[in-house]
C-alpha cells in the first residue's frame, strides 16, 4: 500500500503501523512507549501525527497505515504539543541535566558543579548516552520546564540480584511490565496503584526474589531510561560496538550479542538492535557471561609446582614441562579429561594432539556416565524447538526450567496460551508450569511408572485407565505430539528405565522429541573424539594405571588423585587441594572463534569479540607449543585445516557400555508420614567443570547448591526457617545442611544440588546413593533449638 | 484463614474462568473477608491462571480494594498535587511515626489504619487528612495528636 509522509511517498507490504513505515522510511517520529517486540500501546503520546481527514492528532504507534494517507510528523502545532507531553513527563523526573544550558560541554568536562546541591544528574545515571529520553529531549528540543517539578522521593530497589531498579527514574511507558507479561508470559511485575502513588513490581510489596522472578533481564533491556540497571554494568557506561555470539552454557546455544568497551565484554544481550532486544535469553546468558569472562579470579599465567612451592612459569617452559610429562607417561597411562563446552576446533585439536603426543590415551569427561549415554542415544533424533511450534501436544517430562533453557520454556508458553495442551510430568514447578493443563507428580521413588503405563497403554490399546491411559489417549489423538525430556531425568536414579519408556512411546506415536541439557557441546565431545565413561577412567585411576591426569575445562576432583603427574588447562585455578603440577590459563566464551553442534545436530559458528587477559592462550596455541617443545614440528592446528576434519552435522558415537559400574542401589522404602523423599541433583549450572554459583553470586542466590530446599508449607510444619541448618538421616548416613525454601517444590519433596565437579570424586560422596530416597530431617541442636 | 479459604473455593464457584471474572470476585473477597489477603490473591490466580502480581496489579489500580485488614478507623491522607505542594506527605509521615506503621498498615491494636490517595477532591482545603468519612482540610501536624484522639 502507497502513502504519503512528510511529502515524501512510502510504500509497505502488509499491516504496519505509521510508526513502522516511518522509521522505515528513515523519518524520526519521538516515541517512547513503543517497542518493536511489543504490541502498540499508545501509552506517551509522544508520537502524535496529523493524517488528513483523521481529527485530533493521532498515535503512530497505534494508527495502522492505510491505501492513499497523508501524513504529516513535523508541523508546528505537532511540535508544540509534544513539548508540552515531553514537559509533563520531565516534571516528575530528574530534569536538570537534560535542559541544562550547559549540558553539551558538561558532557565533556562536567564543569557544572552547581548541580550537584540538587540533583546528581544524566551524569552519574547508569544509562547516560543510551536513554531514549535524552534522545527524545534532544528531537523535539526543550529549554524549560513550566509545570510544577516533583521528585518522587522513592528509595532506589537494590535488594535483588543481578538488576537494580530506581523508579524516581521511571517514566511508566510499562515496557518492562509488557515485555515480562506480553513476551516473556512470566507476569512478574505490574503497574501497582494509579496516578502519583503508581509504582511497579510484583504483588503486594514482594521483591523479585520473592516473587520467582526469571530474572531474564527482558525488563531490562526494555527499559528506555536509567529506572532498571544491570549491577555489573552499571558504571561501564556505553559499549562502543557490539559483536554476535553464541551463549555457551546450555544445550540450545541461544545467539547473543556481546557489549564490547575496549576490550572488556562488559554485558550479554539477546540479538536484535541493543536498546530495544527481547528477551530470549536466561539469567545464565543474559547476566553470568560477563561475570565469568571479567571475573578477577581468572588465572592469567602459566602456574607449576615446584618443591618450595608453586610459582608463576614462561610458556616456554610450560610447554617442556607439560611435553616431558607426556612423554614420560606409559602406553595407555594418559587419561585425558574434556570438557563439554569445548568448541568443535578445540576438541578436534585435543584429538589431534593427544594421539600424536601420547600412545593409547584415553578420553572422558567427568558428567559422562551410562544414564548420559542412553541419553544420548536417544538425543540423536532430538528436532529443534523452532520445529516443534506447529505441534497440537505438548508433554515435558522432568523438565526444570528454572533460570534455564529460555528459548524452550517461551515456547511453550506462547503455545500452551495460544492454546496448544500441555502436560508436565515431573515435580518441580517452573515457569511453564502455569500453562499446564495438566501437572502429572508421579510417585517419587516410583516414578518410571507413570512412562511405563503410557507405553503399555499406547500399545495395549485404548481401554486403559488412570493417568497413563487418559495421556496415552490424548498422545494418540494428536497429530503433532512434542515430546520435551530434559537432563533433569538423569538426576533419577529409574532414569534408564525412564529414558526406555520415552523411546518406545516415541514410537508407537511419532511423537517429536526435543530433549535438552546443560552439557552444552557433548554432542561434539561424543561425535570427534572415542570417549569412554567417566566411571570406566575413574577405576584406572583407582588402579594406579594412569601416570599423567590432563585436565582441559573440566575439575573432576576436589582433591588429588594418586597419579604421577597432573596438568589443569581452564579458566579458573583448580582447588589447591588438586596439587596440579601445571596450571594453563585459557582464552573462554568470547575471547574465541569456534563452532558448536547445536540442537538438530547441525554446525553453528562465532566469531571472538576481545582479546584473551594476561598471558592466556587458546586452547589450540597451548597444544601448538607443547607439540613444538616435544619436537612434534609439523602439528601447527591452522584454522582451516582444523574445520576440515570437522563434519557439518554431529554423528554421535557412545561409548562402550560401562558394564563394571556399581550395580544400581536398591530402591529405598517409601517415605513414611513425617519423613520426606530427598531428590539429589547434579547442578545444571556450571560451565568448564566450575561452579557457575562460585563466580556469579546472583545466581548462588537465586539456584542455591548444597542447600536442602524444601516448600514453604513444609518448613512452617517443622519450624525451621530458610538460613537454618539441620541434619538429613537416611538409613545409618546422616549429614549436616543449610535449609532453603522455595515454592518450586512440592510438600514433600526437598531437593539438594551439588556443584558438578564434586560427583566424580570418590572423596565427596553422595549422601545417599539413590535419589529420589526416603530421608528423615533433624534439626541440628543448637543452644535455645530444640529438636524436631 | 482457613474458613477463610474454603468460603473462598465458594466465592470462586460461581464465576468462569476468564479474566472478566476477576472484578467481580475480588469484590466478593471483598465483601466476604474485609479486605484482599495475600492468601486470596493466591487462590484468585491459581484459579484464573493468571500470576498474583498481575491480580494486585488490577486490584491495586481501584482504591475500592484494600490489601491490609481495616482497622476501627481509616486515616486517608491525601497525596495530590495542591496537596503535596502543602505538605501532604509532611503529614503522612508524621502520622506514620505516631502510629508506629507504614501506609498501608494497620495498627496491632486495630484502632487505626494509614492510607493515601491521590486526590480527594476537596483540593481548595488542602492539605486533606481524611478519618472514616470525616474531612479534616488546612491540617498541620501538630493538630494530628488532637485530631487522633476523637477516635477510639
Ligand atoms: S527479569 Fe524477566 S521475569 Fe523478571 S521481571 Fe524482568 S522480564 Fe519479568
Ligand atoms: S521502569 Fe523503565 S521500562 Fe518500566 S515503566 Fe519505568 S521507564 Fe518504562
Ligand atoms: S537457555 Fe541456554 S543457551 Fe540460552 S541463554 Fe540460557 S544457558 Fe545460554
Ligand atoms: S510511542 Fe506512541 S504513544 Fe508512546
Ligand atoms: S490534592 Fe488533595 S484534595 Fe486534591
């Protein structure tokens, strides 16, 4: 359709609101309100227009462009108007700065300490330079302001993790409101009130925290001026470019873009123009990459053990260090230990390297055990989430979408409330959980059950009853079924019963399956190198058969195993209880180019957006010069070369079957009246073998490890509060732990995570060995505590 | 509570499910328990799948519904711009220091609660204090100890 704008013909295919064919057009209407993710709500009026025959002035952003209109943005009563909308809004926000007659030269000399008695000004705010209300000031052009000013005097939010929120700031255009309710569907904070006393937030005068807020950062990125600030980047000011990546920490390796000053990553954002991005990304993604990139911990220089103790080495001589303990390590003595979120180059330059520089080495990675393998097995026809949305089914079985895999769980929102069903099987409330038709718990300690009578019922036909026989129904009515399995099942100890059960439903419905995890590239790891189980390198190492223990991205153990000689390449120093003989720092996320196998199996690339911090190398330049040390000349890992042997869809190999692991436990009783079921997990949230809670402390608080959590229903019933610590019995163990509360667990149920790199270790081991298990609580005796 | 909540699964029986059900019943809570309790935004949600923070979002926006159990009396300050501009948030202030509550509390002796508005409408009195349905304009906080003590 033709119209015509500032006598200027545009043209636009398909419905469009005056608004979009203007930008498109390159014409600047002021807006404030609108949001390209978001539907057009009208709520600034900064975008007033004139069309001929329409009376008054109307929205851009709400008048949808029509055949043969005339529009006109720029004359005198339209501004004059705006002016006037502009001074009402600046007249219950901090306005100095912004008609400041001084303000340009302020903003390089800052010469203007007047301002200081009364207002601390657009120069001490943590959106300076990005805030689109400076930006419309500096349109529609304004010298005074002729209302009455009033400073709402509200003390700033900084309670929370990861974002502070300063509503004195606040211009209530309620983008960060429709972003969370409009296209996150989380619903976690409202306009509150009306008139001066509107506020926003959650219900009553609950904090983010306390209202299960994703903390997905989507509000945030929304917000227009300096009301919602991300701590860690509150005082970096403006990024001078930005760089497309791909977030390493999950599975569905969500694109990102990167915020770039200098060469420091100072911010994570979803793609898309960075002041008005979405919010597709989780808390991981969105807030913890640049926590880990710019963490002070990071080891900068080669490290190696000498007598008298450790001491900071040359490459060089790092390199004929790590060389001569190669060489000096027997045939088949090598254990080598990769990390899952290594990029494809980086795993085909270990294979490369390691077979040339040792005989017979052998590979893992420590979260490789069988239940991951047949995982795996059944991963290999895992679709992408894009391919799932024209499903009519949705059932997730033990997924825990908290504060992970975002591009998934918005899926199934936006399906489920444009009415698609959706079942959830499994016991953990998470932000799916509320489009849920229906919520399947299954007997903890009985839970493959539930699978099972699914599958019988799918193939004995359709008379059976209970609950597998009404889901086997609605399985079989469908057309487009999803199936959605997370990792989550692996923390089960029925999970190779359970992932049995899900194959052969899968069959006798074609259902699609999309199974995620946070191992983010193991499907790289299992496809280029020959990997056996963790458990497999473990009883070598218990043996005494393994000389030299390399470690790349991955800490398996929390103290020193008995082996001759021990190399840690990562991101972060090892525990010094490891006693690693070599430490070598690591270029990470950001610092790399590389590629990874991404959801559907196929090849996905990036691009380095900052240099590597201190003498910190790529994993391919370390394997370069320990190659040239041991006279190895001809290994150079030439980018190219590398990505040859690299095929463009994953093809997974598992690994022998690890038929000399432990037998598995022996189901425990059901938990009697007062006792609870203990489900133990293996943190989701870590990235090369660390702790992400270690490195980000927003989220140890938001996804706590071990913590005994429990429902709050509970914790009122035995009188404990969340920061007390009691003792967990299970048969003769008993343990000591801090207890949490959060509604995402049923009454009954208390979950405890560890961090990841203290499962392989014999020295840490699990409470108790089956989860989930019947436990008793005892609350530790304390002075003036009784006991429950 | 709990007579509370199962009158609630009650009140709930009544409507559809669908967010225009959602008036109607908080002004039924209303009605039933005096005021909309954290325990009442909590059922209302699970029952029209909406979150509690969008329900208080809505309830909030109509000074009908009050989120605290009403005390013996309701002080009302006003907030509005001629108000404000005579020290209307002076008085709210002042009068949560002598009751020892924040807006939006109640005193633990039930005598009183605190609230403001945004206008009563009265601006030419201003600045407005409000007790039940009794309009105090012109007030200044040291008639407050006085004005209190009218009222058991
Ligand atoms: S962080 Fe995400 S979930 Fe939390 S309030 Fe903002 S948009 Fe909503
Ligand atoms: S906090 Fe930001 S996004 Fe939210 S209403 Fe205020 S100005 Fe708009
Ligand atoms: S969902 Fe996964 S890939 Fe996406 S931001 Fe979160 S951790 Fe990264
Ligand atoms: S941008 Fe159109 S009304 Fe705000
Ligand atoms: S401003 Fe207080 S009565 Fe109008």
């Amino acid at each position: 359709m033709k119209l015509s704008i500032d006598n200027r013909s545009a043209e636009t295919q398909g419905p469009a609101t005056i608004l979009q064919v203007a930008s498109a057009q390159g014409i600047d209407i002021p807006h404030l309100c609108s949001h390209p993710e978001l539907a057009p709500y009208g709520g600034c009026r900064l975008c007033i227009v004139e069309v001929e025959g329409m009376r008054g002035f109307p929205t851009a952003c709400t008048t949808p462009a029509a055949e043969g209109m005339v529009v006109r943005t720029q004359s005198k009563a339209l501004q004059e108007t705006r002016r006037e909308i502009l001074q009402l809004i600046l007249s219950e926000h901090p306005s100095a700065c912004l008609i400041c007659a001084e303000a340009d030269e302020c903003r390089d000399f800052q010469q203007t300490i007047r301002k200081v008695s009364f207002t601390t000004g657009c120069r001490g705010c943590p959106r300076d330079e990005e805030c689109e209300l400076q930006k419309a000031v500096r349109t529609v052009g304004i010298e005074e302001i002729t209302f009455p000013v009033y400073f709402r005097g509200m003390t700033p939010e900084t309670g929370d993790p990861f974002f502070d929120r300063d509503y004195n700031l606040c211009i209530y255009c309620g983008r960060c409101v429709r972003i969370c309710q409009e296209h996150r569907k989380s619903a976690v904070i409202s306009l509150k009130k009306r008139g001066r006393l509107t506020t926003i937030g959650p219900a009553f005068s609950r904090s983010h925290l306390e209202a299960d807020c994703e903390f997905c950062g989507a509000c945030v990125s929304a917000c227009p001026t300096g009301a919602m600030a991300e701590k860690n980047r509150k005082w970096h000011g403006s990024a001078d470019r930005h760089q497309d990546s791909l977030c390493p920490l999950c599975s569905l390796n969500c694109e990102i873009q990167i915020a770039i000053k200098g060469n420091r990553a100072i911010g994570t954002l979803p793609p898309g123009e960075p002041g008005q991005a979405g919010g597709e990304l989780c808390v991981k993604g969105r807030f913890c990459l640049s926590e880990w990139v710019n963490h002070p911990w990071r080891i900068l220089l080669p490290r190696m053990r000498f007598p008298e103790g450790t001491g900071t080495v040359s490459w060089m001589e790092a390199a004929q260090k790590a060389g001569a303990m190669l060489q000096n390590s027997g045939k088949g003595k090598t254990a080598i230990y990769l990390s899952p979120f290594l990029t494809l180059e980086e795993i085909a330059a270990a294979r490369l390297f390691f077979q040339r520089a040792c005989v017979s080495p052998h590979f893992t990675t420590s979260v490789l055990d069988q239940k991951l393998a047949s995982f795996f097995a059944l991963s290999r026809k895992s679709v992408t989430v894009k391919e799932i949305e024209d499903s009519d089914l949705l059932i997730s079985i033990f997924l825990n979408g908290n504060h992970n895999y975002a591009p998934l769980t918005l899926a199934i929102k936006r399906l489920a409330s444009r009415g698609v069903p959706y079942l959830q099987l499994g016991w953990i409330t998470d932000p799916t959980s509320r489009f849920a038709e229906l919520r399947s718990m299954p007997e903890p300690g009985r839970e493959d059950r539930l699978l099972n009578d699914i599958a019988h019922a799918l193939s004995a036909g359709t008379g059976k009853s209970g609950e597998g026989g009404r889901i086997a129904r609605m399985l079989k009515a469908a057309k487009a079924p999803a199936i959605i399995l997370s990792a989550d099942v692996l923390n089960l100890s029925s999970a190779e019963a359970a992932l049995a059960a899900v194959a052969r439903i899968i069959k006798r419905t074609h259902a699609r399956l999309v199974t995620v995890h946070p191992y983010a590239n193991m499907a790289g790891l299992l496809s280029l190198v020959p990997m056996e189980t963790a458990g497999a390198v473990l009883r070598l190492i218990a043996h005494g058969q393994i000389d030299t223990l390399y470690l790349i991205g991955d800490i398996p153990f929390s103290s020193r195993p008995a082996v001759r000689s021990l190399i840690c390449q990562n991101v972060f120093p090892p525990t010094d209880l490891l006693a690693a003989d070599l430490v070598l720092p690591t270029a990470t996320f950001s610092e790399i180019s590389g590629s990874y196998y991404s959801p559907g199996g196929g090849r996905r690339h990036f691009q380095e957006a900052i240099p590597p911090p201190g003498s910190a190398l790529p994993h391919e330049q370390i394997f370069a010069r320990i190659a040239q040390a041991m006279g190895i000349e001809d290994l150079k890992f030439d980018p190219e070369a590398l990505s040859r042997l690299i095929p463009t869809q994953a093809r997974i190999v598992l690994p022998a079957r690890d038929v000399a692991a432990a037998p598995a436990a022996k189901r425990t009783a059901r938990r009697s009246k007062k006792g609870f079921m203990l489900l133990q997990e293996r943190s989701p949230h870590s990235y090369h073998g660390v702790d992400l809670g270690t490195i980000s402390p927003g989220l140890a608080v938001i996804a706590p490890v071990d913590t005994l959590i429990f429902n709050p229903e509970d914790t009122a019933r035995l009188g404990i509060a969340s920061g007390d610590t009691i003792k967990m019995k299970s048969g003769q163990a008993e343990k000591a732990f801090p207890v949490g509360v959060s509604k995402t667990i049923p009454p009954g149920l208390t979950v405890l995570r560890s961090p990841v790199q203290d499962l392989a270790s014999a020295a840490n081991p699990r409470p108790v060995r089956f989860s989930p298990a019947a436990v008793k609580k005892r609350k530790k005796t304390s002075p003036g505590k009784s006991h429950v | 509570m709990e007579s509370g909540i199962s009158s609630m699964a009650g009140i709930l029986k009544e409507f559809p499910v669908e967010p225009g059900s959602l008036i109607p019943i908080l002004q039924k809570s209303q009605k039933e328990f005096g005021f909309i309790s954290p325990q009442v935004v909590e059922r209302i949600a699970a029952f029209l799948k909406m979150t509690e923070n969008e329900i208080y979002g809505v309830a909030s926006f109509y000074s009908q519904f009050r989120f605290i159990p009403k005390g013996r009396h309701t002080i009302t300050v006003c907030l509005g711009t001629a108000c404000h501009v005579r020290g209307g948030a002076i008085l709210l202030e002042a009068l949560e220091r002598h009751l020892e509550i924040k807006t939006g509390e109640c005193t633990p002796d039930r005598r009183f609660d605190l609230d403001a508005v945004a206008c009563l409408g009265c601006c030419a009195l201003a600045p407005v204090v409000k007790i039940d349905n009794n309009i105090y304009g012109n007030m200044a906080v040291i008639k407050i100890k006085e004005l209190l003590e009218k009222y058991e």
